[in-house]
C-alpha cells in the first residue's frame, strides 16, 4: 500500500499487523521488524504527525545498528540524519 501510495489502507494494515504481532506469542523476527518500521515511518511522515515519524526512524535505526552487523559508519550516518 505504501508503494503505491495508498496511505489511508497503509495505515489501517500496520494496524492490523500490529494487533497480530501483539496476539501472537512468537516475537517477529528483527528484519520483518525492520520492514515494519520503515513502512510505518513513511506514513506517519506522511500524515504529518512528526512526533510518531521520529519515533518510528529511531526504532528503524535502533534495529539496523544491532543486527546488520556489517553497516557502515556512511550507512549508519544516513539512517541517523
């Protein structure tokens, strides 16, 4: 949904994934963390509501430094800015 732009729909499925995350008993693995935190950075960024963008990149960021252990200083920069 976020590829083709589809904010409202983007939003109602991070919803949906984030009430199976918390009615599941397994933790996800970190990469589909990864993807949900940058999925739901774009919309939030989106929607303008900054405060929830900021803390969706720094999750992002949070899960990139402690498990791709081959980033580099330039990448980790990049994430950070």
């Amino acid at each position: 949904a976020t590829s083709m732009e589809l904010w409202n729909e983007g939003f109602r499925t991070v919803e949906d994934i984030y009430n199976i995350m918390v009615a599941g008993k397994k933790t996800p693995k970190p990469k589909l963390m990864m993807t949900y935190y940058d999925k739901l950075q774009r919309i939030f960024w989106v929607s303008g509501n900054k405060l929830f963008h900021s803390y969706a990149w720094y999750r992002y960021y949070c899960l990139c430094c402690e498990f791709k252990k081959d980033l580099k200083a330039e990448e980790r920069s990049t994430i950070a800015s």
